[in-house]
C-alpha cells in the first residue's frame, strides 16, 4: 500500500486517531508519519534503551518494602562520587561513573541477568597490568579442578604434578601480597 | 590536512585484501569498550575532565604505532565538519553517536584504518578492529593485544564479578562486541532470512542492517552481532558467533546453487537488469542503488558477470552515501542533487571496470 501522504513511498506505519468520536485512518510511511507528528520518538527512533529503561522499571526489588520501615521514608541511593540517583539510573538506563557499581550493587543481580541471558557475573578477559594476581587465582581454580579429576580418576601421578603446581602459584600469590603490603 | 587521507577512497585499504569465505563475509570486526576507573563517565562527566582526557590520548597516542599497523592520526570531532563526519560513519570508522559528542569527542585511527578508537563516545574508549572476511579469532587476539597496549598506560575501569564495567548495562563484562557483516542475497531472495531470525535470536545473537542499530538490511548486507557480554568467555562468544554465521554461509551457498539449478534465467535476467541500470541510469535512489549492487555482486559471484571486481559493491555502497557524494561535490547537495550525482559516480566507476 502507498503512503497517504507522499503517494511515493510504502505505508508501512497504520494509525488509528479518535478524536471527540470520530475514528480516522492514516497509512503512512515512516518518513511522513514523523514529518507529521504522528511519531513522537527521540532522533534516534526506538533504540534498545528505551526497552531497557523499561525493563528496570519492573526491578523486583521494589516490590519489597523494607521490615518494619512501612511508614518510614526509604533513602534514596546516591553514588557518592558522580551523584546518580538509583532512579535516575533506571530512567536513563545508563552507570554515571564505575562507582556506580558497587553503590546499586544489591539491585544489579536481576538486572544484569534480565539483560545477558541468567548472568550476572563476568567470565572473561582479566586486565593484563590491573589484573594482577587474578590471573593467577584463576589459574589456581582451573588447577583445583583439574587436581579433582585426576583424583577421581585415579591418575595420582599426574595429580601430584598438578598439586606442586597448586603450591607454586599459591606461593607467587602470597609473595605478591607480601609484597604489596609493604 | 592528513584527515583527506581518509575521506579519498572509499574503500579501506584492509578491505582490498580477500579473508576467509570473502565472497558471502564481508567483513570481522571486533569492537571493546573499556573506561577509565577515576573518571566519571562520558554521559554525565565535566566537559574538562573530558578534555583531558582526550588531550591525554593525542599526547599519547598521535603518530604511535603498535605492531605492524600504520601509525595512528588524532582527530578532535569539533574540528571536523559536518560532512567529514558523516563520511567517516558511513566508512564505519565513527559511530554516529560520536559525531555529535562534539565538545571533547575524538578519534585515532590507523592509516590503513584497520583500528579505530573512539574517545568520550558512551565509555571513555571504543576500540574496534576490523579484518576482511571471516576472521573473527584472528581479530580478536589482535584486540586483545591491543587492549593491553592500551592498559599499559590507562586504569581500566575493571571488577572481579563485573568485568568491564560500562556506562550500560548491555556492555559490561567483556565490554565486546563482536561483529560479522555479510552479504545475504540469495537468502533474502527466497524470504529465508525471516525465518531464520528467531532463531539467530535464540543463540543471543542480533541482526542488524550495516548502519547499526534500527538500520535497514540495505542491499542485502546483514551484520550480525553478539547481544550478551555478561557471563560468557569472548572466545566462547565469538565461537557462538562463528557457528551460526558458518550455517549461514551454507544455506546462502545453498540458496545460489538451488536458484541458479531452477530459475537461472530470471536469475541472469535480475542480474543483468541490474547492471544495466547501474551502468546506464542518470537518477538513482541509494535504495535502489544498493538493491541494484547486491544483484551485481551476485552475479560476479555466481561468474554470471566477469570483469568486474568484487569489490564494487562496498566500495560503490560507501561512495554513494549522502556525506560522500557531498564531500565529492564539495558542497551540500539536496536529495535530488545527490540521485544525479550518485548515477553519475556509478557509470563512471563502471566504466572504469570495463578498461
């Protein structure tokens, strides 16, 4: 079908508008219905935010109302460093600053897991300076969990290798702090 | 000025080289965001603390190198024109959220324009890396590798449980997103594509058109992304990533055998209509422009068309975007303007071919 309005392009927007009971119907293209106004979005059309922002309204969190604080006022979140609110968070759908993490921390689980899939917690790459010795606490979990198959399997052999490696890296772990704290 | 260096082909010198399954992928690009851990966040950020920040990247990184690209150029965004703009977005190398972050935005990018990095975009730093055809573990150890040569002199906003952390929290984790841009015709042709959707949605995997988000599939080029950065290995990502577009590549190989087998002639003759309106028309619409280059890069394809080089189509696609017929003409052009001028620059490079 063809555009009302510009008789060129696709109608490929329908809109229904009643106004003091009188129903009309426009076919129009994306092009003329915003020309038009029929389409109030930002520039950018719907973007993903939008749906995001949505998606935070519905945090389960506060549906909770606090024990015995019915009456009382609840104190907003504030990031003590960029000064975002939690609601202005979930209006904006974006973090102000990193700090912003660990002060909406309780509130993020449902958030992240509504946004990845179930997950919350990050399994990727590790900074190679910032990281510092998480490289190898990692290593040192793969290890363990190596050390526990082998021990099923009965390969002791082997387990003891990988159990002096265990040792070696918890020593490099423990140097480093040693050397951290001074 | 060392910017006209990249507004005068339209084609990045990378894309000139073939990659792995080039005749269906046209391009790998990996892209991570990463912040600073003592600064506020673009979006709510002092204008100065921003400017810093980019002046630290120019004192930094201006004519550096790292491994065997080419050295990188800064550009601040506010000394760029409007059209300038516009051409480096539609070369990818810019998104267009950073051109209008005018007051401290700024970009490096590397002369053979392989890597680019987007500073004061939505986090601090936007680094993305592109490779031709389907490469996408290659791009990512390069990235990686990056990415440390970065952390070498930055503090990476990072947390043991969070990753990355991000100004939304659709990036946070890896701060990856991993990206396959391909040429589907056949596919679209037979209306699979719809079909198959769904279920590319399932792997968390999103497909988008080539301008990003909410961009149309224009002339049959369809990227394919990663939507979930939280609680998977980027290798495992890009291995999700790498399955579904390698099933693609085969129902799209399908699709051309099995149309070439039962319609062959009404495929020649789509084609070969196409070429002539590419090559004869003196009007033309960047829709049907796109439509029309898609069927030509088929039919050079399927060897329906010799003497053309493959190339045509992303190089023709860039060139007949709206900031590059301006840059062109050297000045703003209206719509009616740009449809003369882009028939034009088509049978020209047609033409070209041919010799």
């Amino acid at each position: 079908m063809q555009c009302q309005e510009c008789q060129k392009r696709q109608a490929t927007l329908h809109f229904t508008q009643v106004i003091n009971g009188n129903k009309t119907e426009v076919q129009l293209c994306e092009v003329c219905a915003k020309e038009k106004g029929y389409m109030s979005y930002p520039e950018d059309g719907y973007s993903l935010h939008n749906l995001l922002t949505g998606l935070f309204n519905f945090d389960s969190s506060q549906m909770k109302t606090p024990q015995g604080s019915q009456f009382q006022q609840v104190k907003e979140l504030q990031c003590s460093k960029c000064n975002m609110t939690f609601s202005e968070f979930k209006r904006v759908g974006k973090f102000g600053c990193a700090e912003c993490y660990h002060t909406f921390a309780t509130h993020l689980d449902p958030i992240f897991r509504r946004v990845h899939s179930g997950n919350s917690k990050h399994h990727g790459k590790i900074p190679k300076r910032k990281g510092g010795d998480l490289h190898l606490k990692k290593q040192v979990e793969t290890y363990k969990q190596e050390l526990q198959n082998l021990i099923v399997n009965e390969a002791f052999e082997e387990a003891a290798t990988v159990r002096d490696k265990i040792k070696d890296l918890e020593k490099q772990i423990q140097n480093k702090e040693a050397g951290d704290n001074q | 000025m060392t910017l006209q260096h990249f507004m005068n082909e339209a084609i990045s010198p990378w894309m000139r080289e073939e990659g792995p399954d080039s005749d269906i992928v046209l391009s790998s690009r990996i892209r991570l965001a990463r912040n600073l851990a003592d600064s506020k966040f673009p979006i709510i950020a002092d204008v100065k603390d921003l400017e810093e920040i980019r002046d630290f990247f120019k004192k930094e990184y201006e004519h550096a190198t790292f491994q065997d690209l080419d050295e990188f150029e800064f550009f601040p965004i506010k000394e760029l024109s409007s059209v300038e703009k516009r051409v480096l977005v539609e070369k990818h190398l810019i998104s267009p959220l950073l051109a209008k972050n005018a007051d401290a935005a700024a970009t490096m990018i590397s002369k053979d324009e392989q890597v680019s990095v987007m500073i004061n975009e939505e986090d601090h730093i936007r680094m993305q890396l592109y490779f031709p055809g389907l490469q996408l573990s290659k791009a990512l150890t390069k990235a990686f590798e990056f990415d440390d040569w970065l952390e070498e002199k930055i503090n990476y906003a990072f947390d043991e449980t969070r990753g990355f952390l991000t100004s939304c929290p659709t990036n946070v984790g890896t701060g990856m997103r991993a990206s396959v841009m391909m040429h589907l015709p056949a596919l679209a042709l037979t209306k699979q594509i719809n079909r198959m959707m769904p279920a590319i949605n399932q792997f968390g995997l999103v497909v988008r058109g080539i301008y990003g988000e909410g961009s149309e599939a224009v002339g049959n080029l369809f990227q394919i992304s990663n939507q979930i950065t939280l609680g998977k290995t980027e290798e495992d990502i890009i291995e999700d990533l790498e399955s579904v577009v390698k099933q693609l590549i085969e129902h799209e190989r399908k699709a051309r055998t099995r149309l070439m087998e039962q319609s062959s002639t009404k495929l020649e003759d789509r084609i070969f209509r196409s070429l002539g309106v590419l090559k004869y028309s003196r009007i033309i619409e960047s829709k049907e422009a796109a439509s029309c280059l898609s069927n030509v890069r088929l039919g050079i394809d399927l060897e329906i068309i010799k003497n053309i080089s493959r190339n045509i189509l992303n190089e023709l696609m860039v060139l007949t975007q709206p900031g590059f017929l301006q840059h062109y003409a050297k000045k703003t052009l209206s719509a009616n303007e740009r449809d003369v001028l882009r028939a034009t620059l088509i049978r020209e490079r047609l033409l070209l071919e041919e010799k």
